[in-house]
C-alpha cells in the first residue's frame, strides 16, 4: 500500500537549521531578480522590485546566497 506517514519515505521538507538572524547576504540576478537573507528572513524581489517570495530563512538559503558567483 505504501503512503508516506510520519517518519516513512516521501520527500521532506525540512531544509536543515534556520539562518543565523545576524546574518545578511544579497544576489542581484542578470535578470534583475534580487535575492536578500536577513535578520532571518528570505525575500525575493522581481525586476521590477516586487516582493514575490518573503518567508523565514532557511540555512539553506544562506548557504546559496553566500557562494553564489
């Protein structure tokens, strides 16, 4: 029968420790999409300075955003 209780397969959508809320970091995309962790938060701006994604920050997020080329 499968299904994916709690603790059984499925995916998981825990990405690991939040941010450190000292921490900050900002992307800016060739595309004009801008990407900021800060005081624990992610947000994504569109070109046009839109808030398209705001939400708590992962460590994961840090991670990304700290080696990004």
């Amino acid at each position: 029968m499968g299904g994916g209780g709690a603790g059984r397969g499925g995916s998981s959508n825990n990405p690991g420790p939040p941010a450190p809320s000292s921490a900050s970091s900002t992307v800016v995309h060739d595309n004009g999409m801008r990407e900021t962790v800060s005081e624990g938060r992610y947000v994504m701006h569109d070109a046009q300075g839109r808030v398209i994604v705001d939400r708590r920050a992962t460590f994961a997020d840090y991670v990304r955003l700290l080696f990004a080329p």
